[in-house]
C-alpha cells in the first residue's frame, strides 16, 4: 500500500511538476517582460510635448507616462497569468480570464487607431495655427484692425491670435470625431460626435455673424466721420445753436458764448476772444456737439441693422424680431424728438422775431408765442412716438382749456372796471340812437 502512494505520488509529480515549474517560469518572464514594457511606455509618453508639459512639476510616479505604463504593466501581466494558469489546466478559472483579455486585446487596436488619428490631428491642427499666427503677425494685421477701431471697441488684443485659435479649432474637431468613430463605442462615440457636429456646424455661422458685425462697424465709423467733418463745414452746429439761443436774449444782450469763462476783473482782467460756435472741447473735455449727437445716432443705426443680420445668420429668429421692433420704435422716438427740436428752435425764432419786430416791448406776446410753439410741437412729437396717445390728447385739452378758462377769469376780474365802462357807453349810445343795446 505505501508502494502504491509512493508511485501515485511520483506520478503525479511527473504529471504536475513540469506544468508548474512551467506556469511560474511564465510569470516570472511575463513580469520582466511587463517592467520592460513599463519601461518603455513611460519614457516614450513622456517625451511627447503635451506630456511634458503635463508632468511638469509632478513626482516622477504622477506622470502621464509612468501611469500609462502601470496600467501596461498589469495588462502584460494579466497575459503571463492566463497563459500560466492554461499550462497547468484550470480551464474554469481560465475561461472567463481569457475571454475578458480577448476582448480588451481586440479593442486595443481601435483605442491605438483613436489616439494615432488624433495625435497627427493635433500635429497639423498646431503646425496650422502656428502659421497662421505668423502670417498674420508679418501683415501687422492687429495694427491695421486697432486703426480701424475694432480693437478699442472689443478691449481685445492679438486678434492674430484669435485666428490662430479658431484655425486649431476648425482643424481639431474634425479630427477629434474621426478619433471617436474610430473608438466604435456607440455609447460615448454617438452622443459627443452630435455635440462636436453642432459645434463645427455653428462655427462658420459665428465666424459670418462677426464679420458681418465688424465690417458694419468700420462702415459706421467711416460715416459718422464723415458727418463729423461735413455737417459743421455746412454750418449745422452754428445754426442750430444760434436757433436755441435765439429767444432766450433780447437784440441788446447777446448770448453768452458757452465755450468761453466769464471775466473775472481779479483773476482773469483779460478774457480769451470768443470760441466758434463749432469748438469741440471746452478745458480738455470733449463738447458733444449737434453733428456728433447725428454721428452717434448714424452709427448706432448701422450697428442695429447689422445686428438684426447677424442674428438672422446665428438663426436666432427671437432676437432678430426683438432687433427689429427696437429698430421700428427707435425710429418713431428719434422722429419725434426731430420733431419737438424742431418745434422748440421754431419757438425760439418765432419769439426773437417778435422781440425784434417791437423793439423788446412784446416781451409777453413773445413769451406765448414761444412756449405755444413748444407745447404744440412736443404734443405732435409725443403723438407719432406712440407714448400714450390718449394721455397726450387729453393733456394737450386740458392745457388749452385751462389756458382759455385762465384767461377769461383774469379778464373777468381783474379787467371788471374796463368791462363796466364798455357796457355803459354801448348802453348810453344805443339810448342815444333809440335802438336797442347791442348784445
């Protein structure tokens, strides 16, 4: 009987023996292999420049590379230990260990295609915007658009930059798609490669809607330059001054000059001569003046066009339509401010002509007149502004009746001797020719 175990131990001694000196001679040449393999990916990974940049400042076992090649460490591993444990035949422990590695060992290649096709997609996607950089920078394009004004506008500097970035942009996304599809993982592929095409879909409109913007504005600046220089050529600040000032003197006084300092005979014994009535600066400070108040309003109008198109590029319908009522109402308030502007410089030169016209006596009847000019012209301008049509009428009523019934009651009873003595001689007459008395 001991014979017996001693051979049955001695054969499966035989049997086993060799398996397992085999299976631990496999894991001890997958770990090497696996160091190796650790080795490799580390320094390899991390001379790559996003890399290096990464691991600045890190520990050398929290770099990129030194993490990769943990995780290709025990992958090299895990392979040393399936193949051992097939040798020595543990086929249940073996099955599900071997179908899991398959099926890793078979996504290894996408996820290796993935990263190939994104790295030489950054390569280009760099190599692109770094000449793009340059080009720009040589045409002293920042220059040319801070002339233009577009960079005091936006407080940006390095729109070549800018470029750059946007050519990287329309260069990595593209490529970043191709990665995922190549992934073939439907689950996380699908929902970011829609994203990524929305992406890339709304950029050109973006880029559009911008240049759109931009050249409006250079185009605005131009015009409202031009009408800076033209209107006070023509005389429309002089004019229009001279109009607001027209009644608020009479002929003997003339109006004080704004743009000059009253006399002082201590401090100032001399005053400077008067400024024209065009002077755009008063003590260093800009004097907005009526051409620049027309500049504004021309530029702030183009902008609002462009506006609306740009929206219409972006489809964004709501604040295109919203552009648009503002557009509309605009319009109707700066008509109608025209309009009381012009009533209130009629007014004025309606009372100068008065005042001239009697010598400065009709101070009174001038003094109507030009407020009667005003109400009249600010109820027309509130009318087409559409502010509350029925307030307006109602108001404009009530400040004619109260004007009217104003006046009937001071000459009823500051003015009853005069309407006494007017009664008896018409009833004194009529007595006189025998007829009745007038009514």
């Amino acid at each position: 009987m001991d014979n017996m175990q001693f051979y049955r131990a001695g054969d499966l001694l035989a049997f086993w023996g060799p398996r397992v000196l085999a299976a631990l001679l496999i894991i001890v040449v997958a770990h090497f292999v696996a160091k190796a393999v650790q080795w490799g990916m580390a320094k390899l990974i991390d001379r790559f420049p996003g890399a290096a940049s990464h691991n600045r400042d890190l520990p050398p076992k929290e770099t990129l590379g030194y993490q990769l090649g943990q995780l290709g460490y025990w992958l090299v591993l895990l392979i040393g230990v399936i193949a051992a444990l097939s040798v020595v035949q543990l086929t249940g422990v073996v099955g599900p260990l071997n179908a899991l590695t398959v099926g890793v060992l078979s996504y290894v290649p996408n996820l290796i295609g993935a990263a190939v096709i994104f790295f030489v997609g950054l390569v280009i996607a760099t190599l692109a915007r770094r000449v793009v950089e340059a080009g720009l920078g040589a045409a002293r394009v920042d220059h040319w658009l801070d002339r233009a004004g577009l960079g005091r506008l936006t407080g940006a500097a390095g729109l070549a930059r800018t470029a750059g970035l946007l050519v990287f942009v329309l260069i990595i996304i593209p490529v970043t798609i191709a990665a995922l599809e190549q992934l073939g993982v439907a689950a996380i592929s699908d929902p970011a490669v829609a994203v990524l095409a929305v992406v890339l879909d709304a950029i050109p409109r973006v880029l559009a809607a911008a240049i759109v913007l931009a050249i409006a504005f250079v185009i605005g600046r131009w015009v409202a330059g031009l009408i800076e220089q033209i209107l006070p050529s023509l005389g429309f600040d002089r004019s229009l001054q001279g109009l607001w000032t027209a009644g608020a003197t009479t002929p003997s006084t003339p109006a004080p000059n704004p743009f000059v300092p009253p006399a002082d005979p201590v401090s100032n014994p001399h005053p400077a001569p008067a400024a024209p009535a065009s002077a755009t600066y008063l003590g260093g400070v800009s004097v907005l003046t009526p051409s620049k108040v027309v500049a504004r309003i021309v530029l702030a109008a183009i902008m609002l066009f462009s506006a609306i198109e740009a929206a219409r590029l972006l489809s964004f319908l709501a604040i295109a339509a919203m552009l648009e009522e503002v557009v509309r109402l605009g319009g109707q308030v700066i008509f109608g401010g025209v309009i009381i502007t012009i009533g209130v410089l009629l007014g004025n030169f309606l009372a100068r002509v008065i005042d001239r016209s009697t010598g400065g006596a009709g101070g009174f009847a001038s003094t109507i007149v030009r407020w009667a000019t005003i109400a009249l012209a600010t109820a027309m301008g509130l009318r087409f502004m559409g502010i509350a049509d029925e307030i307006v009428i109602l108001a404009f009523g009530l400040i004619l009746g109260s004007a009217a019934v104003a006046a009937a009651i001071a000459f009823g009873f500051g003015g009853r001797e005069t309407a006494h003595r007017l009664l008896e001689r018409w009833t004194r007459k009529a007595e006189r020719e025998g007829g009745p008395p007038p009514v």
